[in-house]
C-alpha cells in the first residue's frame, strides 16, 4: 500500500519485485490467452466465420449462442482485470508524461469494446468479425508494449 501512497520505490526492493512479477504473469496470460483464441475461435477471417457462422461443405457447426455468450463475459472480465493492473501501475510509474492519458483511455476502450464486436459479429455479420480480429490483436500488441515499458522502468532504472 505504501506504493500507492508514496510513489517511490528506492526504499523497497522486494515491492519492485512484485509488481514486476505480476506484469510478467500478464505478459504470460496475454500469450495464452492469444493462443486460446486462436483455438477456440480463430485468429484468421476463415476461422472466424467457420466459428461463428457454420461451415456447410466441411460439416462444422457454428458456435451456440451460450457459449459465445460465455466467451464474451470472460473476455470482458480477464481484460478488465489485466488492463487495471497494467494501467494502474503505468500510470503510477508515468504519471509526467503527456501521453498517458489517451494511451490508457484508448487500450481501455479497445480491450472493453473487443468482446463486444465478437457478440455483434454473431449477429451481424464478416464486418464486426474483421473489428474483432483488428480490436483483439491491437489491444494485445499495445498491452504487451505497455507491460514491457513497466518492466524495462521497474528493472532497469
């Protein structure tokens, strides 16, 4: 707690330690979490559409509702609790930069709209599934981007 009162971490080692840790736990569950979605759902416009719309000539049926309703409600709360912590520290370490406001407010926006142009692509078309796949891979590049920035200022300062 005193991190978040003081700012300083010169005096406490052990807490830079820790929050380094915890970035790099999320750089891996941004890995994994890629991964997962490249098998359940598809990180390319053929996969995608075979996913959520069937595929008549291969026999595949596309994806029940209930389940990408679920995929959805933990999309949105495992991005949720990465983009916090992330941002949180970020804007922590940062807080003179000029930049950091949009950056954190334009990731937020993307990582929190994302799930939901997977849910609209399922009714609405190719065009929210294209959204999805732009939304979902740049939330992730700037994310690993801004865990990197955290760690490079927590371990090399």
């Amino acid at each position: 707690m005193k991190f978040l009162v003081t700012k300083d971490l010169a005096h406490s080692r052990l807490l830079t330690y820790l929050m380094g840790s915890v970035v790099f736990m999320i750089l891996i569950y941004l890995g994994l979490d890629t991964a997962l979605h490249s098998y359940a759902i598809g990180l390319d416009m053929p996969g995608i559409e075979a996913t959520l719309f069937g595929d008549a000539e291969n026999f595949v049926e596309p994806i029940l509702i209930d389940s990408l309703l679920l995929q959805v409600h933990i999309d949105l709360f495992m991005t949720l609790f990465a983009l916090l912590i992330l941002s949180s520290i970020y804007i922590r370490l940062y807080a003179n930069k000029p930049m950091i406001k949009w950056t954190v407010h334009f990731l937020f926006m993307l990582g929190m709209l994302t799930p939901l142009m997977l849910l609209l692509s399922y009714f609405a078309g190719n065009f929210f599934a294209y959204m999805w796949l732009m939304g979902f891979l740049i939330w992730h590049i700037l994310a690993v981007i801004m865990a990197f920035v955290i760690l490079k200022r927590l371990l090399f300062r």
